[in-house]
C-alpha cells in the first residue's frame, strides 16, 4: 500500500513546479505556527489549504510523515490485542484519507470507510488518490464534505482522529462525539510538540472521564506524570523522495516525524508494564532507560547480568515497551 500511495502521490504533483510547490509549502507551514492566523482560521472555519498548490505541497511533504506515524501506530496496536479484527473505519477531519490509507493496509478485512472532510477539493484529491489503491473499501469510501462541529456519531469499529484536534479551538464535544462512534478502538494523534502533546493531554483526561481504557502509549490511567516543561513523545524515521527533498530543500534522503498520541478502547485493556520515552542509552554491558510506569517517571539500568532482559532490551527503540 505505501508504494502504492507514493505512487499516486507522483501523479498528483507531476503538473506543479518545485518553486510553486515550495512557495506553498512554506505558506501552508506558517499558518500552522501563526498562533494568531489558526485561531482565526479555525473561528471562521475557514480551509487549511486554500489552493490547490498548497494541497499537492501537503500530500508530497506531509502525507509520507503522517501516514508512516499512522501504520506505526496501527502496528503497535495490532501487536498489542493479538485478536484485533477491525470491520469498518471512520476518519474525522480525513483531509486527503491518510489514516484510511493506512487503516486499509494494516487491517485487509476492513469492509467499510467513512471519510469526514470540510474541503470539498481536498475530498476530490483524496478520492484520486485513492483510486490507485487495491483495497476495495478504500475505493468506495463514503466521503462526507461536513465540518466537525456538525458530525453525528456514526458506529464504527475503529475511529481516528488524525492531526485534527490542533486544528480546532474546542474539541470537548469532538471529542465526545468521537468516542461515542467507536464500537472498538479511538485513536487520536498530534504533533510531537509541547502544543501537541497539550491537545493529546486534554483528551486523555475527557476520554478517561467517558469511560476510555488506555491501550496505548500509557502503562496506567493514572495522571500524567510528565514533568512541567516536558512532554510525551515519540518519534518515527520517513524516507524522503526526491521531489520531497526539493520541495524543503533538504539534503538528507530522510526525516525524523515526532508525534504524540493515545488509543483508547471501548473494552478494558491491560496495560503494558512500562513505555520507554527516550533514545536508550546503550552502553558496554548495560543499557540506560527513562520509562514511563504505573508508579511515576523512572530510570532503569539492565545489565547483562540479567541475560533475558538484556538479550530482549538490546532490540528495543523509543516508544517500545519494556
């Protein structure tokens, strides 16, 4: 499926030219930074992307990074319930489908695909984009040109909220509405920055307070114990096309996505002992860890004395547990 969109995302953009591209890119970049600018965009409910070369400069440049923290996300979730069988999906504030696209990769039996999306131009690229899947689902997705605020619950298995709630300047019955449509799983994800990771930390508390269980990244429900000025993380390595590479002017064939994130179920879930939240230190002998755990932030020292931790620490990366 990746090479698939990445393909479909080479026919987008083969019309536009680097500099239009770039220009757009780096239009669409400051109006996500501009404190000022997104309030008013979101008050007004105004697009994101309000050209067509701001569009196709998303799907080159951020699609890669979003869709890749999605399957990661996706892929942490399948090996966590064993079991998971996922029917239908349903993709709020979708822009061009990049949690569907992944969604449908991860889970072939998907049967069902709902899209809600208030730029009717973004729908149209989107369902171009995915005519070039193989997933049948995907290609007859059901899009919705809809604003959030005006979305009814609608039951599916899973539902995802994908780089959406930063976007918006209040979420609380988003949120709700949200959660009231998964029969299974509600995943929600957001930049890996201290905004990001604020957005994530109130929806954590609303979920929980609906009745959520947490499935990922957090070992308990207790309070976030993340320390004032710090925050919850996690980071996944994109490959860079070259057109992408042009568009940013970037020399380096890759790029480091940080993201913030939670998977809530409608069922109870056991929690994982602990989640590592940071690069391990790997040192002769041992390994440095900062964990997450039911019993606050701790560090944690393995030592080859302990051969089967060791041998199993050895293979672990940030975000993982331990």
């Amino acid at each position: 499926m990746f090479n698939l969109l990445k393909e479909a995302i080479a026919i987008e953009t083969q019309n536009y030219s680097i500099a239009d591209l770039k220009k757009a890119r780096e239009n669409l970049s400051n109006r996500y930074r501009d404190d000022a600018q997104r309030q008013q965009i979101a008050k007004k409910q105004e697009r994101w992307m309000d050209s067509s070369e701001k569009k196709i400069s998303y799907i080159l440049t951020r699609m890669p990074a979003t869709s890749g923290v999605l399957d990661l996300i996706l892929e942490k979730l399948a090996l966590k319930i064993t079991s998971l069988q996922i029917d239908s999906l349903l993709d709020l504030g979708a822009g061009p489908g990049t949690a569907s696209w992944m969604g449908c990769s991860r889970f072939p039996e998907i049967q069902k695909v709902t899209l809600i999306e208030q730029d009717g131009d973004l729908i149209q690229l989107g369902q171009r984009l995915a005519n070039h899947s193989t997933h049948a689902a995907l290609q007859q997705a059901v899009w919705k040109e809809q604003d959030l605020n005006q979305f009814e619950p609608d039951s599916h298995d899973l539902v995802v909220l994908s780089y959406v709630l930063g976007e918006l300047n209040d979420f609380k019955d988003i949120l709700a509405k949200s959660w009231h449509s998964t029969q299974k799983y509600l995943i929600i994800v957001e930049p890996g920055s201290q905004r990001g990771f604020s957005h994530i930390l109130q929806a954590r508390e609303d979920i929980l307070k609906l009745g959520g269980s947490l499935v990922l990244p957090c070992p308990h429900s207790n309070a976030c114990p993340m320390p004032q000025g710090d925050w919850c993380h996690f980071t996944k390595r994109i490959e860079r096309s070259k057109m992408h590479r042009e568009c940013k002017d970037a020399t380096l064939g890759y790029e480091d996505e940080k993201f913030s994130y939670c998977v809530f179920a409608k069922n109870p879930s056991t929690a994982s002992a602990s989640r590592i939240l940071e690069y391990p230190l790997k040192r002769s002998g041992h390994m440095h860890f900062r964990l997450c755990t039911p019993q606050g932030i701790e560090k944690r020292i393995v030592s080859r004395k302990d051969k089967e931790l060791y041998t199993r620490a050895k293979k672990l990366e940030w975000g993982d547990d331990l």
